[in-house]
C-alpha cells in the first residue's frame, strides 16, 4: 500500500486564465494513483476549496470572482493516503471582454485597377480594447495569409487575366475568441 508522500503530482501548468472561459490547469500523472484532487484558493498555500477530478489529469474552475488571484495546487491519491501539493501555479482573474476587434483594409483603395502579375500588398488596420491576436487576408474568399503583428497585410500575385474584379476581405481575431470581418473592397485587374 502506498504511504502519504511517496508519490506526486507530476507539475502543474495554468492553460488559460479568461474570464469567457474557467481557468484550466493540468498536471501530469502519478504512477499509483487513482485519482487527483485541486486545491485553490486566495492566499499562497492556504487553499480553502478542494475538487475531487477523479482520474482526470486537468480541471477547468469557473465561478471565480473577476480582479483576485487564485492560487492552485494539485494532489495525487490512492485509497485514503494523499500525495503532497504539487508546485503551485497563480492566475489573476481578469474581466470579460465583450468587445469584438474592427478591421478594415487600408491597401489597395476600394475601386482600384491594379496590374496583372504584380506582387500587390494587400494591407489591414485591425483594434481592440485588449488586442488583436491576428488578422486574416482573403481574396475572393481564399485565404491568403494570416498576420499576427501590425501593420497586417501580405502580398498576393495579382492573376494574369485582364479586366477581372477581385473581392478583398479581411478579418480580425482577438484573444476572447471574438471576430470581425471588414467592409469587402473590389480590385479589377488591368485591362
């Protein structure tokens, strides 16, 4: 039978830490163990709510309260003996962000001619309250790139045909998971 002590969490890492969605933690297994218990709570090492997760080598915790910081640690058990903590991970909780991000294309102009076979750069101005994650270019609905750093944009071979009109999309992403989508802006290529 195993004593207290003589296994472990193996590490505790934060995944993700938003308000849209719980705080999730992981931990890697413990050779003997049959199941796992997160602690948390407001103070270093004083955790005062427990979550049994059975087998299970993660947790997401929800119903936190927005602008504290939580602190957790993880435990390994086995019938009635328990392992020691595991390190301890911290997350501040931050506040929701309803706040889709806007975008749209500052290059080329809306009604442009631009010449075939050129390498055209197609350029974005994207915004957010908390930040852009990225933005993506389409042409005609095909994706062309994805930009993670401003100024977002990337260059696109203009096709060889003449007089054709292409549509221009582009669309933003913040770290909240919400989207949006610019104006389209129409090209045609020269005759």
């Amino acid at each position: 039978m195993l004593r207290h002590g003589e296994w472990c969490v193996i590490g505790l890492w934060l995944l993700a830490a938003t308000a849209a969605y719980p705080v999730t933690l992981a931990w890697g297994p413990s050779a003997g163990a049959t199941g796992y218990r997160l602690y948390y709570g407001l103070a270093s090492q004083d955790y005062d709510t427990v979550l049994d997760t059975g087998p299970a080598t993660g947790a997401g915790v929800d119903g936190l309260t927005v602008g504290l910081t939580y602190y957790f640690a993880a435990t390994a058990y086995h019938n009635m003996a328990e392992s020691d903590y595991s390190n301890e991970v911290s997350a501040v909780i931050a506040a929701p962000d309803p706040t889709p991000p806007t975008v749209r294309l500052t290059s080329p102009a809306a009604g442009a001619t631009v010449p075939r076979k050129a390498e055209l750069m197609i350029q974005a101005e994207a915004s957010d309250n908390v930040g852009v994650a990225r933005v993506d270019i389409y042409v005609n609905g095909v994706l062309q790139c994805a930009d993670g750093t401003p100024p977002y944009g990337c260059h696109w071979r203009v096709p060889a045909a003449p007089g054709r009109t292409y549509t221009l999309e582009a669309q933003a992403f913040d770290a909240a998971g919400h989207q949006a989508i610019s104006p389209p802006v129409t090209v045609t290529s020269a005759p």
